[in-house]
C-alpha cells in the first residue's frame, strides 16, 4: 500500500469543541444566561446522570482528579503515620495526594498489562498500611478480585483512581466502585473531557459521601451552615453542563475507542518488536475502554522519531519517568526493575475519537514499514 504524508496530532484539543460547536454552545449559553455558575441544577443534574451511568449510590463532582484523591482520601481518614500503596507507573498525581495528607506512599510493581501487580501490593503490606490505591490505568481495571483478597486480609481500605477509566469494567463492575470511594478526572483529554480541570469522586458509602460534600464546598452543609472544616474544591457548574451533555454520547465514544484499540489489534499483531496491550476482544474479566494505547516497542525512541517524522505523534506516558524516577520526590531509593524496563519501552499511540479509520491505517502502515514487516 502506498502511504503518504499526514498529519496526526497525539489529541485534537480544538476539535474537543469544534466538532459539535453548536450544541456545545447552546449548552453553555444556557448556562450563562441563567447565570448559574456555582452548585446549581446543572451540577446536581451531571452527578445524577453519572450515578446512574456507573450503578453507584453517590457521586461529588469537584475540582479536579488530583482533589478528588485527596478529599476522598482525607475522608477516609488517611493521615500521618500511615501507607498507602500504590504502583510507580502511574501520573504523580496518584501519589502526591497520599504525600499531601501527610501520609507514606509504598510504590510497588505493575505486570505486563501495565497495571498495579496484586502479589508485590501483598508483599507491600506493613503494621502502617492503612489503605491500597489501585490505579486503573489507560481505561484498563485492575485485577479486582485480588486487590479485593488483599484488604479483606489486612483490614485495607481500597481507594481507586480511575481517572482513566470511566466505563472500564471488571467482572462487569465499573472502575472506581469498588472500595471505600473511586476517583475520575475531566481533563480535557480524558475519556469525558471538560473545557478546563473537572474531577469527581464516586462511593457507595454513605459517610464518605458526607464528608466529601463538607469537604469540597468549605463544611457547608445542605442548608449553608457550617459544619465542619472544609475548603474549596467545587466542581464548576458551566463545566458540569458541559460533560452531562457528553455523558449522553459517551457510549459510542467508548465503541470508537475499542474499534481503534481492534485495528491496532489486528495491523500490528504480528509484529514481533512489539507487545501490544491486551486485546479487547481478549478472554477475560475485563472490558478494556482504552483511555490509551500503551504498548511496548523495541528501538521505542527510533520508532517514535520515524513516526513524528512522517507527521505521526506519539508520547510516552509521565514523562517519560515512572513516580520512583522522578528526582525530587526523595522516592528514589526505589529499585522497580520490571516498571523500568517498561518505562525503557513504552510508547502510547494517537488514541481519542477525532481519529479517523485512515488516521488509523496509516499509523499502522508507518508503523510495519519502520519495522520492515507485511511489505
Ligand atoms: C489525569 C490523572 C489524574 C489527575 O487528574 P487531574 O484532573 O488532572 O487532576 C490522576 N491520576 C491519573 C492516573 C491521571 O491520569
């Protein structure tokens, strides 16, 4: 197949708005005109659509992913003296919301599907480990079941962010409804994206549920008296208009997204230097909703200038840097040999709904011609 030139950004942010610019405005001119800009019906509207998209008794809509940690945490009564583990391969935020409430980060291995590795979270376990933190990385969740066996045997809290897993399912559970409370970002170029920060936490219990709406609106209760120390960390209500209108679509956003995972699948299967993320259509517990497509590749940094150079971008996750390998974190000390070895090779290619299936093929055909297969 001849190939030529084209240009793939890694995400489309102008596209985020543009491709339903009208019903997108008339969302937010609706918003606007009634001039309903904090904890108004909308806010409250986006919260219910939400809880019955995931089958979860409540939902908080806050600031932001990284918040919606930390409020959640505190809730839970994570504090000083405490571990939480949590895997290294993950953004810095999972981790810094444990080291801002003044509690101990463990860092542990992840497995070859990239996500937190149950056996090292079990050798994690200490007097102090108060709770485990499952990351339910690229739209992938966590081998529940196990991560479950664990804090049932120590008496754990579980605590998921899922930020990039809205729609993931385990066992025909959805991510972030497992343990004590579950986390979501609305990044823009997440799953659900804003136009700016957004983040919510999810939880089926009802006192973590109370103390999270104290905590994120200054210990307001529902009649505005204060009752208890709280702090800002609201979710806009212009923004939460804005993803229940997309919540409404959002299923075939998920099919989009594990057609392209498929095509990925299938064109660059064969390919030996590769190890691709497991499959969707792969035997298992997991229904995979491919936040992105984090695959392993030989000669990675060659193969993504190869690629940049024919108009194709692609990032490697964090940086580039598991949490451990960040300096300045004085996480260091850590030796994670198989999260490094990831990290030498992992590479995420374009993944979002503004790809076209010829965006895909063409990836794919850049791809096998670097790699000298299929021709
Ligand atoms: C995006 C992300 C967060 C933080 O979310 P923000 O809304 O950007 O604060 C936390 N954890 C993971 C794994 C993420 O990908």
């Amino acid at each position: 197949m001849m190939t030529s030139y084209r240009d793939i950004p890694f995400f489309n942010y102008a596209d985020h708005f543009l491709r339903q610019e009208e019903e997108l405005t008339a969302v937010m001119r609706d918003v606007l005109s009634r001039g309903a800009y904090i904890l108004q019906s909308d806010l409250v509207n986006f919260e219910k659509s939400l809880q019955e998209f995931l089958n979860v008794k409540h939902v908080l809509g806050v600031a932001d992913g990284t918040n919606a940690l930390m409020l959640v945490l505190r809730a839970a009564g994570i504090g000083p003296g405490d571990e939480v583990i949590v895997p290294s391969h993950t953004y810095v935020a999972s981790v810094a919301s444990i080291h801002f409430l003044g509690a101990t980060p463990v860092l542990v291995e992840c497995g070859s599907d990239h996500m937190m590795d149950p056996e090292f979270a079990r050798q994690a376990v200490t007097s102090k480990t108060k709770a485990i933190m499952p990351v339910q990385l690229n739209g992938r969740t966590c081998d529940m079941a196990a991560i479950k066996a664990i804090a049932d045997d120590f008496g754990l809290g579980i605590v998921e962010d899922a930020a990039q897993a809205l729609g993931s399912r385990y066992d025909g559970q959805f991510a972030g409804t497992f343990g004590l409370g579950g986390t979501f970002s609305f990044y823009p170029a997440k799953l659900l994206g804003c136009f700016g920060d957004g983040g919510a936490v999810v939880t089926n219990d009802d006192e973590i549920a109370r103390q999270v709406y104290l905590l994120r609106d200054h210990g307001r209760d529902a009649s505005g008296e204060v009752v208890s120390w709280g702090t800002n960390c609201r979710l806009d209500n212009l923004q939460a208009a804005v993803l229940d209108f997309k919540l409404k679509s959002f299923d075939q956003d998920i099919v989009r997204r594990r057609r392209i995972a498929m095509m990925y699948q299938e064109g660059l299967g064969g390919i030996e230097q590769l190890h691709l993320p497991p499959s969707p259509d792969s035997e298992s517990k997991n229904f995979d909703v491919f936040q992105n497509y984090e695959m392993e590749a030989v000669r990675r940094d060659e193969y993504a200038q190869y690629l940049k150079d024919r108009g194709i971008r692609t990032i490697v996750q964090f940086g580039g840097k598991a949490v451990h390998q960040m300096p300045g974190l004085g996480l260091t000390n850590y030796s994670l040999p198989k999260t490094e070895d990831i990290y030498r090779k992992a590479i995420l290619l374009p993944m979002n709904t503004s790809l076209s299936d010829d965006g895909v093929e063409y990836i794919i055909e850049t791809t096998k011609l670097f790699y000298g297969v299929g021709h």
